[in-house]
C-alpha cells in the first residue's frame, strides 16, 4: 500500500484526481499479485499432496489418479502407523516448549526492549546467534554433552534441545514489543494499589498479549517443525511427525506421505487462522487473517 | 489529611556520581498543595516518585504523619501519582479506569459502580462510564486520571505537570478543578512543575529546587518579594539587577542611592545585587523620593500593560507601567523612574554567591525573624538555621 502514500501533487486540482486514482488502481493490482503470490506459493503445494493422500494407482502422463482410496488415512488413522502417538506427543514437545520459551523469554525480552546497557549488542549478537549456525552442526556437540549427562534419548533431552531455536524468536519479538512499552503503566497501578502479581495480571499482560501470542506462536511452530535436533537428541526414542514424516517419504509411499503431510501442515494453518484475530493489536508482529 | 516530612532524602541512581536529589528537607503541610517547581533534571520528579514509593531512596527519611513510609511498598503507601501523560488503561472502559484502585482493594461491585459515577460527577464528565480512554480529549483524560487517583481517597495526591499538556484555556478550567476539588477533598498534594506560573497558580507553598538542592521554599509571593538569589529571582521572571552596597537603611548603585524600606533593611552591610520587579518601578511618579532619571530605549505595547526597556546611566532596566502611558510616551523620551522603597530587595552579590553555591539564610545571619522566614531555607546538615 505503499504506493498510495507517494502521490504527487499537481497543480490543477482535476489532475491530481486523476493521478490519484491511476495510483490507485496500481496499489490495487500491486495487492492483487500480492495476493496470487501468497496463495499459489502457500496453499497450491498442498493441493497435490491432498491429490496423493487419496490415490491408489497414478501415472503418467494423466492429471489426476486413475483409481482412488482412502488406504493412506485409514493407515495415517490406526496404532500400526504411530502417526496418532506422534501427533499426540509432537503437541506435547510443543505445548511445553512454548511455555518454557515464554517464561525464559519474557523477562529476557523486557531486560533487552527497555534497558540500554553495555554490551547489549553481543547479547543480542548471541541470542540470535542459534538461528544463524547451521543446526546440525550445534547439534553434534550438544548430542556428546546431552549423552554425558544422560538426556539423550528422552523427552526432556528433546524439550531442552528444542528451546535452543525457539528462544531466539521468542526473545527477539518480546524485545521488540517491550521497546514500545510504557513501564509507567505499571508504576501507576502500583500507587493506586496493585500488587507486582496483580499488576502484571491487569495491566502488562494485557498490554503486551498481542506480541506475546506472536512470540508463542513462532516458538511453537518452531517446535513442531523440528527435524534434526529431535533425530540426533531424541534417537529414535522419542518419535514426533517430522521424524515420522521423513521416514515414510524415503519409504516411498508417496500415498501415505501425502496424508501424513496434511497431518503435519494443518495443525499450523489451523492455529495460524484461530489465532490471526487476536494478533492484530496495535503492536501485533503480524497481520489478522480476516480483518482490515 | 495527611502530614508529609522528607528529610535529608538523596537519591543516586545506580551507575552514578551526581546526587540526582541531594539532602532534601522538605514539609508538606496537611490538606495544602505544595509545589516541587525546578528546572528539568533538578530532581523534582525523582523526589515525587520517591514520595509516591516508586523509586527507593539512597539515604534519607520520608513520614507520613510522622510514621516512616520508606520501607512500604507503592501498593500500600496510599500516595496516588497522577502522570503527566495521564496514563489511562487504553483496553479499560472510563469505568474500569476509574474503578481500578477499588478493584485493588477488593470492594464489591456495586460500591465500586456508586462510588465511579460518583467521581466522574465530581470531575464532571457523568454518563462517561462506557467511553474509551481514546473517545475523550486530553483534558477529559486528565480528570479520569484525577478521578482514578481521588477515588481510592489517598494519603496524598501528587501530581506531574498537571497543567503543562494542556491548552491555555484548558489549562484555567483545570487548574480551578482541582483547586476546588482539593478543598472538597482536603487531600495532601505535592505537584511537580518547571513552570513558575503553574506553581504559583496553584500551590499554597512552593519549594524552588536546582541541581537536586532546595534552593528556596515559601508562599507564592516570597519569590517575587523576597528571592533568596538572583538565579532565583530570575526563574520568577527578575531581570533587573543592579550591582549595589548596602549601608544601613539605604543602598549605593552606580546609577545614586536609594531608601530601602521593609525586610530589605534587614540585610547585613556591604556588596550585594539589589533587585526591583519591572512592575514596581514607577515612571513619572508623583514624589521624587528614590527617584532617577532614565532614557526611555523602547516600548513595547502588551494590551493589558506596556513594557518599556530604560537607560539609568548605564543601568538598563525593564519597566512594566499601565496600558494607557503608551500614548503619554515614546522612545527617546527622558523620564523620571521611582524605585519603590519597600519593594527593593538585596541579593547576594555574585561573587559572593559563587563562593557560598548554597544561598541558605546564613547568607544574611543578622536578618530579624520575619525576614528569616522569608527565606525559610532549611537545607544541608551543617546549614540548617530553623
């Protein structure tokens, strides 16, 4: 919407108008591939996917299966595939991933958005510094300490590990969101008789709520999608879907896979859209599916 | 109705040399209005958040009612701030913002809903209740602010800049809102400003502070009277300032030497700056006493009064006469100017000034009782005299 802003003014009035509305119509098709991008780029790819899920036998040159079934789901749906377990668990790691990033990242976040400080600029530097290294690399070195103390191959091993990605968003977005925060809000619930608990309750929680399901969100999404840290510290003990996921693509199944995809995808899209309405406050990090 | 003593109370924050505010001696009287008036970064904020348990003291005492407070947490202290920027809960209904120290103290809902409409009655904003804090205009905002603070009936009301966000006329409809309200009320205020008419619009007593010192503390007309500085003086609108040497009831300038009448006689002999208001000067008095004669440099009409720039010798001098002399005369004029005698007034001289940075009422040792009270100054512990 840029565009609309950087309108010239002519000198006859007439003009201007005329010139205001090619301007417009440019902003509106701009938005309108905009738009296109969006859904061939994000929603397009599932479509074959969900194409798969429901194939029996596929080949080419046709367009779409010559035989259908609903193999791949019943399989995705029952014991035998795990996929029930993983997707159980997988929300579990998730959940309390999330919570710990949140808890960890919040005092952390307001430290870094409302104080300046020597050497703010190495902490930032080092906060962010997890999602910049390659994951397998960090990993490996973590594995050997994770086996020393005797976190590898368990739950807790895999929520630890998984904080390592997370933290960085969640830190980074509370900072951001605290850098426009009033700390005198809080000062002035105080003197008219709010405790510390109460006055984080009604007046900051509320206040930051918005930024805080952003920073929620991204630390979940970042957990669920996690490959590489769960194999190498979880070791085949603790099964999420991504580690599901690859093992049935290079299984070859591409019928399973796909359902198993769907599985994997949906829940995001699914809390992205639940959620989209109350991140679009005034400090929201992101824009509301639905609303103007 | 409550009595707030600070003494000897610094503050310096954490990472810092200066003494943000430094032995401050300070009483404010019960039910009055007290104004803490100083430029930026004299202190005066820090000292309110101090007072309302916002920011921890490094040394020092703060009483109310001769209990100590320092150790009582913001949330229990009964000091309600009023911020500058109003600071409503922009996600709470008026209602809600106006109700939220009851709800803190856990009343039930329907006092809670009494007592609301009640206050916004008193700041007069009724039926607002269901408004949003962005719906209302500043002023409005303001006395929601007030109302929230007022309804919790705090042990005392302080203020930052009450009036400095406001419009000029806005800001005499305020000022005469919480004027009466505070009569109402009888609550103890303390209100921080840098702007010298505020606080003496305002304040039953006004506390001058520079660079986290008191400097000066009195009634409002202490400081257009009897400034206990030319820096002081200045800050109350002084510009004319003469360097003088008192002998005994009079005083010897370059431009002659004039009676002096009232506190000023006070005054210990020898160097000092001897200080007259621009509106106390008289042009074209009726007797000659203390009169001289001075070139008129340049008039400038205001509507409500003229303001003229003289030449005594080579002394400028700011007049301030009545409206209607600006038909009488003009500039090049020669005109005879009347220092009032009972309204000169002697400052420390600067270079006694420099050598004595604290101007406390030692200055003048021999100054009888009532010009000591005139210069109330009780500052540091060695320079105490009350």
């Amino acid at each position: 919407m840029a565009q609309v802003t950087n309108i010239r003014t002519v000198s006859g009035g007439r003009e201007s108008a005329a010139a205001e509305v090619m301007e417009r119509k440019r902003a509106n098709f701009v938005l309108w591939i905009v738009n296109a991008a969006i859904i061939v780029g994000l929603v397009l790819p599932l479509v074959p996917l969900l194409i798969w899920s429901f194939s029996k036998t596929w080949f080419w040159p046709s367009l779409l299966p010559q035989t259908w079934s609903t193999r791949a789901w019943q399989y995705v749906a029952s014991d035998t595939s795990q996929v029930p377990s993983a997707l159980g668990l997988t929300v579990f790691v998730g959940v309390v991933v999330t919570v710990v990033s949140v808890i960890i990242g919040l005092p952390a976040g307001r430290a870094l958005g409302l104080n300046k400080f020597r050497g703010k600029i190495l902490v930032e530097f080092l906060i962010l510094a997890p999602t910049i290294v390659p994951g397998l690399a960090v990993a490996m070195g973590i594995q050997v300490a994770f086996i020393k103390y005797g976190l590898a191959d368990t739950l807790l091993g895999v929520i630890l590990v998984h904080l390592i990605p997370t933290l960085p968003y969640v830190v980074l977005v509370l900072a951001g969101l605290f850098a426009n925060y009033n700390p005198e809000y809080e000062q002035q619930a105080r003197t008219l008789g709010a405790g510390p608990v109460r006055t984080f309750w009604h007046v900051t929680l509320p206040a930051i709520f918005p930024g805080l399901m952003a920073a929620a969100l991204f630390a979940f999404l970042v957990s669920w999608s996690q490959y590489v840290l769960t194999v190498l510290i979880g070791g085949g003990a603790v099964i999420t879907l991504p580690v599901l996921l690859f093992s049935f693509a290079g299984g070859g199944d591409n019928a399973i896979t796909g359902a198993l995809s769907i599985v994997y995808i949906a829940p995001a899209i699914l809390i992205l859209i639940l959620t989209s309405r109350s991140l679009t406050g005034e400090n929201a990090a992101l824009g509301g599916i639905g609303k103007k | 109705m409550t009595h707030v003593s600070i003494t000897k109370l610094t503050k310096v924050y954490p990472g810092s040399q200066a003494r943000s505010v430094d032995s401050l001696d300070l009483e404010m009287e019960s039910g009055k209005i007290t104004a803490m008036l100083g430029p930026s970064v004299c202190g005066k904020t820090t000292t309110l958040k101090m007072v309302a348990g916002l920011l921890n003291p490094s040394a020092g005492d703060i009483r109310f009612d001769s209990t100590s407070v320092v150790k009582v947490a913001a949330e229990k202290r009964g000091a309600v701030m009023v911020f500058q920027n109003y600071l409503l809960f922009p996600y709470m209904s008026i209602a809600d913002n106006v109700g939220f120290g009851l709800r803190m103290r856990g009343e039930n809902q329907g006092t809670i809903k009494k007592r609301v409409s009640e206050i916004l009655g008193l700041v007069q904003l009724e039926g607002m209740e269901n408004r949003r804090p962005k719906q209302l205009s500043g002023g409005q905002q303001q006395r929601v602010a007030l109302a929230r603070a007022l309804i919790v009936n705090p042990r005392g009301l302080l203020l930052d800049e009450p009036l400095s966000n406001l419009d000029a006329h806005l800001r005499d409809e305020m000022r005469e809102l919480i004027l009466t309200i505070q009569k109402e009320t009888k609550v103890t205020t303390i209100f921080v400003t840098h702007d010298q008419e505020e606080a003496v619009l305002l304040a039953d007593n006004i506390a001058l502070m520079f660079d986290g010192l008191l400097h000066q503390q009195g009634g409002p007309a202490d400081f257009y009277e009897r400034p206990v500085s030319e820096r002081a003086a200045r800050f109350f609108g002084g510009v004319n300032f003469v360097p003088a040497t008192k002998i005994g009831n009079s005083v010897q300038t370059a431009i002659g030497r004039f009676a002096l009448q009232g506190a000023a006689v006070a005054v210990p002999d020898g160097p000092a700056t001897l200080t007259i208001r621009p509106e106390s000067l008289k042009i074209e008095p009726a007797d000659t006493l203390n009169a001289v004669k001075a070139y008129v440099r340049s008039i400038i009409y205001v509507g409500t009064y003229t303001r003229y720039k003289v030449l005594a010798g080579s002394q400028e001098l700011e007049v301030i006469g009545p409206s209607e002399s600006v038909h009488v005369h003009k500039e090049g004029d020669t005109v005879l100017l009347q220092l009032l005698p009972d309204r000169l007034w002697l400052v420390p001289a600067p270079d006694r000034a420099n050598s004595e940075p604290r101007p406390v009422s030692q200055t003048f040792p021999d100054a009888p009782a009532e010009a000591l009270e005139a210069v109330d100054m009780t500052q540091g512990a060695a320079t105490n005299v009350s």
